[in-house]
C-alpha cells in the first residue's frame, strides 16, 4: 500500500465534495415550500458541481505516479477525549475516487431522471433534499480517513435511505420498509461500531494510515474478530446472507430511490468497507473464507428467490442481493479478487441503475403497476425504455460484448482458481448463478415487453385505475440512454490491459494471477453457454404460450419457497422477533409488578401506616389526655409485673 502524502492543489479542496450537496439539502429543507418550484434544479445542480469537481480531482490524480495518488487531507480535530483523538480528514486516492464518480455520476443521472418521475408529488423538493443528503452521506464514507469519519458516514447513509424509503409514508408498507431497514442495518452497525472499538483500544488509533501501518501488532485473534465484525457491517448495508431481508421490502420506495441506493451507492458500501480494510483481510485467511462464503450463499438466495417473484422492482432487487454476493464473493478472495470485485462493482452500477429506471419507465408508463402479470407487450409502446432495458439485462446475464461479461467472467475465473475443493465449490456457485440469473431476467423481459399484452384485457389495475401505457419523458430517457451505453462498454473499457486494476494498484496493491482447474476462455465457454440455457428455458416455459393474469396457487414445494422467500423472514420471525418480543414482555411485567411493584408498593405501606396513625393526631385535649393516662398505666403495669416476677 502506498504511503500518503498531505492534500495539495486541487485536492486541498476536496471538502467541497461534501458541502454542495449537503448544502443543497439545507436550503432545500429551510426554504419551505417557497422552494417547490426550483427545488429540484438546486438538488441537481449541486450533484452535477459535485461530479465535475470529482472529475477534474481524478484526472489530476491520474497525471500523477502512483507513489502521488494518495493524499490525506486534515479538516479539523473532531473528537480530543483522553487518549482518543479523531480528526475529521478526507482521504483522496483510487479507490475513494473511483466511488466518488461513481455516486455523482450515477447520482446525477438518477436526480435528472427524478425530475420527471416526481413531476406531480407533492413535496417534491423535500425528496431531492433527502438525494442530495443521501449523496453528501454517501461521499464522506468513502471520502473518510479513518473508520471512526467513516461511521459517521455510514450512519448518515443510513438515515438518508431510511427517509427515503419511507417516502410514502401514508403507505403502511413504505412505513414498515423504512422500518425494517433501518433495524435490520443496526445489526451491521453494530457490529461495525464493536471493530472500530477493538481498532482503538489495540493499536489507540482508528485512522486508515496508522491501522494499516500497525496490522503486524495485532494479534491472529483480534484480526479475525475485527474482520467478522467489518463482515457484519457489509451485510448489513449491503443486503447480504442473514441481513438482506430488508432490501426487497425497501422497494416501496420511489425508482429513483431503488436505483440510487439499492443498486448504484449505499449496497455496495459493504464492499467498499471490505476493500478498504484489505490489509486487515490480507492476514486472516479464516476472514477471507467466511467472506466468500456469505457471498457464495447469497448469491444463490438472490437467484432462487428472484425465479419466482411477480413484483417488477422486488426481482430486480433479490438481483441485486444477487449480484453483490458476487462483489463479496470476489473480495473475500484477497488480492486476486479486490480489483476484480471493484469492477464488478462499477459495470453493475451502470446496467442495474439503468434496469431500475427501466422498471421506473415502465411503472409511469403504466400508471404504477408493478405486477409483471399484468404487463405484457409492452416494447411496442416504450421502445426507448425497452431499448435501453434490454442493453441493460445483456450486461447483466453475461452476454459478450456487453460490460458484465467481462466483470462477472473475471469473478468466476478467479474462483476457480482458489486451491484444493474451494475453487470448485465457489466456481461452481458462480456459474449456477449465471444460468439462474439468465432465466429469471429473460422471464421478466419476456412477461413485461413481449409476448401478449395482456393488461388490454384487464384494462384497470387492481385499485381501478386505467392502462395507459407510454413513453417516458426526455428527462426521464436520457439518463436511461446514457446508463445504456455505459452497460455495453464500460466492461471492455475498465478491463482491456488491466486498466482499472492498475489504477487501484496503490490503494489495493497489485493484482494476482490465477492458475486454476478452469482457464479464462473455458471460464467464458461455460458461463455465456449456461446463461443461453438458461435463457432458452425461460423461453421455453413462459414465451411459448399466453401467461395467466393471476398468480397459478398450485406450484411445486421450491416455488412456494422461493416466493415465501426461503422463509427467511419466518426463520427472523420465529428466531429473533417472537423470541424478542416474548422477552420485551417478561421484563416488561418484572419491570412493572416486581422493580415498580417495590418502589410504588413500599410508598403504599408507608402512605397507609402513616394514613392511620394520622388517625390518632385529632387536635382535641381530652384525646390526647386520654393517650396520656393509657401510657401511664401501660408503664406502671409493667413496672409492677417486673417488681414482681
């Protein structure tokens, strides 16, 4: 890893990556509804200030030599506490600037895409408020210079898609999702915060320069417990294997926002998280395995459960879940696979953010409808949207020569290549999912843009409301057009003579060969002929006759899984949530009957003794003369019985 040197020139002012957005959602939410108007010409006009800034900061940063191209910029001292001392610094090298164009490239394309999208919502510059807060979170966690600047981050991010997701909010169901991620990310924050407390309390500092410079004094122990608990962070933000349940449900929210978080920027920080802290992961072999193990799993749970569902975004989203256990699976490989996962990375931000416009087209199109069986035939009435998505869904299925060939066939050739039954387990992983991902994406194009239109014979959705189906607008086309392109050479372009590895090369250090029980070209054989059968079987079952309008009830026991999502939820219900909640009450009912039952029963016995012997105090003399004369022959009675006895 290269050592860094203080910021200069340009990137003295990298700080401004941060303040325009985030200074675009402060006017946006004090302007108030003045700001209607011309709010959402502000929200992108502080991403697009955004993403040219980061663009002349990385071309500058590419005019340098390696050994130049990581610098360190000091803001200020953050948190002075005894011997913990934080700064808040910005980090500018590779790896951040590659994740810096890609969310303000992305991010400018999805607010420009938003314009017409939320056209007639009410609020509308509230929500490129929350985009643009969104963004300014997004950046400082992968601008940040130490873990603790990247928490902050992180969390950011975290409350921007929790309002975000909860944009319907008069919906139950946009309130639960917003909900449920929020709670389910926790987890992985936790387990995030619990590392960055190991970090410090064995080396007493959290920066990336000394953490890194340091690993050596680390003990095996505590480097595996900080690398499983950085894991759990990814999983979390990242909807991975046992925490992803929450991205599906997250697709209650507006496209725009499924196809910024959910696809482009927030999940895949797991995977920056992961390959940031490479020297860390670089020592523990055990992390790496569990690493490519979450990915291996989720990247099949993705394309099972993806087979099976109706919803339009919802498959799009287990495709997701999907295609970053592919990422995961590829940077738990170490140094064969970080670059390798980057790219993947960035190809998927192209052709997935351009698929989730696609659907968001199509939803306008058809005045939200988002059942696929309720669609049909529609190319013939969105040809830029179907253009555009089907350059998207070949990338996507591996299909030469389009971007995710090149990234997803690098992935699965490196698998192959780990020693001894790894290389043929997570190879063999890798390749099932392509052929399950070619059969999911070819039914959904088939059910929603060929074949029978079958929503003329339904002609109202379920809540009444009429098909109309249409184009969408320029503002809405462009961004779908410019993501298409990306999606068909962004692949060659970022692998032909190892460019993108030899750009991280400083922050990721140099990319290994494979030698493994498969070559690159068989590799390549093997996955575009999978992804054709599972094409051609997807044509087969569901282009050959007209598909029902209604779900079919009787299907086979893998199906009903795969549409109760592997009863992943259940398994978190019956697990976590009963057994949770079953607790609540138990301490609940201690807390109120046996700690409150103490306190407030002991000032009841002191009330109603004091109560009663008030009883006695009556004000009058002849009371009190009487207690007198009682008392008197109390002690003399006892006197006598002792003079006696």
């Amino acid at each position: 890893m290269t050592e860094s040197v203080a910021a200069s020139g340009l990137a003295s002012f990298a700080w401004l990556l941060l303040a325009l957005p985030a200074f675009g959602a402060a006017v946006l939410l004090l302007a108030g509804k003045r700001a209607d108007k011309w709010g959402h010409l502000l929200g992108c006009a502080t991403i697009i200030a955004a993403f040219g800034y980061g663009l002349a900061l990385f071309f500058t940063t590419l005019g340098q030599g390696p050994e130049e191209r990581t610098s360190d910029l000091h803001l200020f001292d953050w948190i002075p506490v005894g011997a913990l001392d934080v700064e808040f610094g910005l980090r500018i090298d590779p790896l951040s600037l590659t994740f810096v164009l890609l969310i303000t490239g992305v991010g400018s394309l999805i607010h420009i895409y938003s314009i017409g999208y939320m056209a007639h919502e009410e609020g509308r510059r509230k929500f490129f408020a929350y985009l643009n807060l969104f963004v300014s979170a997004m950046l400082l966690l992968v601008l940040g210079n130490g873990f603790v600047t990247l928490y902050f981050g992180w969390e950011g991010v975290g409350l921007a898609s929790y309002l975000l997701i909860g944009w319907y909010q008069y919906k139950p169901e946009a309130a639960s999702a917003a909900k449920k991620a929020f709670l389910m990310n926790r987890v992985g924050d936790l387990g995030l915060a619990i590392a960055i407390f190991i970090m410090f309390k064995e080396l007493g500092t959290t920066t990336y320069s000394e953490v890194f410079a340091r690993v050596d004094e680390l003990s095996s122990g505590s480097i595996l417990a900080i690398t499983l608990l950085l894991l759990l962070g990814a999983c979390g933000k990242s909807g991975q294997f046992p925490l992803q349940a929450w991205l599906p449900d997250a697709m209650a929210g507006p496209t725009p926002v499924s196809a910024l978080i959910h696809a482009a920027t927030m999940v895949t920080a797991g995977v920056y998280l992961i390959a940031r802290s490479n020297p860390l992961y670089n020592l523990s072999a055990d992390g790496r395995l569990v690493v490519m193990i979450i990915g291996g799993v989720t990247l099949l749970i993705g394309c099972i459960i993806g087979c099976a569902y109706d919803d339009f975004k919802k498959v799009l989203a287990y495709s997701t879940v999907s295609q970053i256990g592919y990422m995961i699976l590829a940077v738990g490989l170490g140094p064969v696979g970080y670059a390798l996962g980057i790219m993947h990375l960035l190809t998927h931000g192209f052709f997935k953010a351009g698929l989730f416009l696609g659907a968001g087209s199509v939803m306008h199109g058809m005045n939200d409808e988002g059942n696929i069986r309720r669609m049909g035939g529609l190319a013939k009435y969105m040809p830029v949207t179907f253009a555009t998505w089907a350059l998207g869904y070949l990338a996507l299925i591996g299909i030469p020569p389009f971007s995710g060939f090149f990234s997803k066939d690098a992935i699965i050739a490196a698998a192959f290549g780990e020693p001894g039954w790894r290389g043929y387990v997570f190879g063999g992983v890798a390749l099932l999912g392509a052929a399950l991902t070619a059969f999911y994406m070819t039914r959904l194009l088939i059910l929603v843009f060929l074949g029978k239109p079958r929503w003329k014979e339904l002609k109202t959705s379920e809540d009444g409301r009429e098909y109309h189906p249409h184009e969408s607008p320029w503002s809405m086309k462009i961004p779908m057009i410019v993501l298409a392109v990306g999606s068909v050479g962004a692949g060659f372009f970022l692998e032909n003579g190892e460019r993108l590895a030899g750009w991280l090369e400083p922050t990721l250090g140099p990319l290994q060969e494979t030698h493994g029980v498969l070559d690159h070209t068989m590799v390549a054989i093997l996955s575009v002929g999978l992804s054709l059968v599972g094409v051609a079987l997807a044509f087969l079952l569901f282009g050959r006759k007209p598909q029902p309008t209604a779900r079919p009830l009787r299907v086979s026991f893998p199906v009903r899984a795969a549409r109760a999502d592997l009863y992943g939820n259940a398994l978190n219900e019956a697990l976590f949530a009963r057994p949770g909640t079953w607790l609540t009450r138990a301490l609940v009912f201690v807390d109120n009957k046996g700690v409150d039952g103490l306190v407030n029963g002991t000032a009841a016995l002191l009330g109603g003794s004091s109560g009663r012997l008030r009883r006695l105090q009556t004000g009058f003399v002849r009371s009190y003369a009487l207690s007198m004369l009682l008392g008197a022959i109390c002690v003399l009675g006892a006197l006598l019985m002792v003079r006696f006895s």
